[in-house]
C-alpha cells in the first residue's frame, strides 16, 4: 500500500516485524555506529542476511556510518 503511494518508503521495523519488512524490501540502509565494534556488526548482519535468504539484497546494500 505504501509503495503506491510513495515512491520511496523507509522503515525502521522492531525485530518483530524485520522478516515481514524483508519479505517486500528492495533496498536496505545499514546503520551502522562510528565505533570499533561497527565491523563487526555488519558483518554479523550480512551473514545473517545471506543465511536467512537474503543475500542478494544484503549485496546491494549501502551503509552508513554515524557519529
């Protein structure tokens, strides 16, 4: 419903609610804190992108690095 609507959407889903905003995502934003641990974490997310089916969308992904 959303989608044609907007031409872009963007959403910040509570853990509940990530596979169902997968599911119909085209595009992800990676936010990632200005830390030493970032790394770390990102990779920890593509991994469990690509081992939930999504590795395609966390290939095209793009990250942000804040602070």
């Amino acid at each position: 419903m959303l989608a044609e609507r907007y031409p872009l959407t963007m959403i910040d889903p509570s853990p509940s609610g990530l596979l169902r905003v997968l599911a119909s995502a085209d595009q992800l934003v990676l936010v990632a804190p200005a830390s030493p641990d970032a790394a770390t974490s990102l990779a920890s997310t593509q991994q469990w992108l690509g081992a939930h089916g999504y590795g395609e969308l966390a290939a095209r992904a793009i990250t942000v690095v804040n602070g």
